[in-house]
C-alpha cells in the first residue's frame, strides 16, 4: 500500500493558499484516470511529479516526488481551466 507524507507547515500554508488539504489531495491518486507527467520545468534537486486527478467531483493538481517507498505531496490545488481540458483530452469518457 501506498504511504503518503507531507511537511505540515507546507501543508497548512497550503490550504491557506489554495484551499485544498494534503489529506483531500490523496483521494486524487486514487482515480483510475489520473494524468501525470516529470515536472521539469526546474531542477529541484530532485525528480517531481505532477498528476491530474478527481476527487469528489473535482479535479485537483497535485505537485508530488517520491521518498523512497513513500510518496511526498509538495502543493495540491483545484485544476485550471487548460488543466481540466488536459485531463478530458487525455481520458475519452
């Protein structure tokens, strides 16, 4: 089974900042449908994730790397508007 962690001042700036909680984005690996791609944009001195997927209705971006077995959210957010037609491009439902 999958084990999630996070930093909890992350965290909670996290939801103060986009009004979504690190326990809320788990649910979002959870969908069959998740999109997700090597965020490379910058070296951060290690490999980051980024996935698409719903939870509760909802599509969230999650921004995440993987720490040995365990996988490390770095920010989750409601998906923007070219993201939501991304995920939709991707999964023909």
């Amino acid at each position: 089974m999958i084990e999630f962690e996070w930093d909890n001042n992350k965290a909670t700036a996290n939801w103060r900042d986009h009004g979504v909680t690190f326990q809320h984005a788990v649910k979002a690996f959870s969908d069959h449908f998740a999109v997700e791609w090597i965020d490379d944009r910058e070296n951060y001195g290690e490999e980051r994730f980024n996935l698409l997927g719903i939870c509760e209705g909802v599509i969230l971006h999650v921004t995440y790397t993987e720490r040995g077995e365990n996988i490390r959210i770095i920010s989750a957010r409601r998906a923007q508007k070219y993201e939501q037609k991304y995920y939709y491009s991707e999964n023909s439902f």
